[in-house]
C-alpha cells in the first residue's frame, strides 16, 4: 500500500455514499491503518450531488481537509459524469470505480481516463436490488472498491460491514448487504 491513500466518493443523497466511506474507514482501522472518513454536503435533500472522502495511512494523519487529488475516485451514481467532472484533481495513476451496467471502455471515454489511469464499472444498483431489495449501492461499492484497491482482506471488510450494519438492521439485511460486498467485488469488470 502507498503511505496514504486518497478517497473520493461521489454520489446523491440517501444512496448510502457516506456510510459506505464509514464503512472503509472501519475496515481500514481494524486492519491497523489510521484513517478519515467524512462527507462534504449542505442542507441537501435525497438525490442531491454529495461527496464523502477518505484517507488512509500507515502514519497518523495531521491533514484535515477535503481530498483534493484523489488516488481512488468511486462514483455512487453514474449521472453525476454528466453533471460534474468527477476526475477533477485526479492522480495519474488514479483508479476510478463506477456504479454503472456500461462497458469500462465507454466510461473511460467518457471520464477521458489517461492510459495510466484505471477504470472498473460494475452494476452496484442491479445487485442490491437483487441481494438487498432496495436501490441502495453502498454495499456492492465496497466490494468493488476492495478488489480494485485491495485496500483490506474480504474477511475484515465482510466483518465491519457485518459489525456497522448488525447495530442498526434484521439479520436478513445484514446478510443481503455481505452478499452485496461480495458480489461488487466477484463482478467488478476493469477497462
């Protein structure tokens, strides 16, 4: 792992964009990493743009302020490409994880990724539809962004998802949200 890892999540309101930072910041602490996680929005109401951002670090953090050039850039909801430029301030070597049913090919175009750049697409909404039974994207996300980054083992992501998502749902949500996280990262497709 780099000394410190960058995070931007981009996404709306109520798609579960910032717990999902809360949730890799979780992870990244149980695995001995120092870590932020924090959202960036307003009075907003669902469906407005937010962002949320994380760091992590195997040194302690001093820096606190938002992620202005980020080695990971994880788009919640893939309307936000036509209404903001996502790719701002971007590494050039930085990995770029969407919530899309398109080709990597086609969103690399349209996030005009450099060659050194990486982009993974992966479904997040069909598969908590289909694992959660609701629209909520945060949990396949997390798997994506694991098996882009490989920023955590599986086990001790599946057992903060389980430990943040036990305080507050049935059992049966927690266990659609573990099969969410392992499906985003079975089906994460790079391009």
């Amino acid at each position: 792992m780099a000394e410190m890892i960058e995070i931007r999540w981009h996404g709306r309101g109520g798609q579960g964009t910032v717990t999902a930072a809360k949730v890799l910041a979780d992870a990244c602490l149980s695995g001995g990493r120092n870590v932020q996680a924090f959202p960036e929005y307003g009075p907003e109401r669902a469906g407005a743009p937010l962002r949320a951002y994380n760091r992590i670090s195997e040194k302690v953090l001093r820096m606190h302020c938002p992620v202005l050039n980020p080695g990971v850039v994880c788009v919640v909801d893939a309307t936000l490409l036509d209404a903001i430029n996502v790719a701002e301030g971007a590494k050039d070597d930085a990995v770029f994880i969407v919530n899309t049913s398109k080709d990597p090919k086609d969103v690399r175009e349209k996030l005009k990724a450099k060659p050194s750049q990486k982009v993974f697409c992966i479904d997040a909404t069909k598969i908590a539809i289909e694992t959660i039974g609701r629209p909520m994207p945060n949990a396949p996300m997390l798997g994506a962004v694991n098996k882009a980054t490989a920023i955590v083992t599986m086990e001790v992501l599946l057992d903060d998802v389980k430990g943040s998502f036990g305080k507050k749902f049935a059992q049966k949500i927690i266990d659609g949200n573990l099969e969410a996280v392992k499906r985003g990262y079975g089906e994460v497709q790079e391009g």
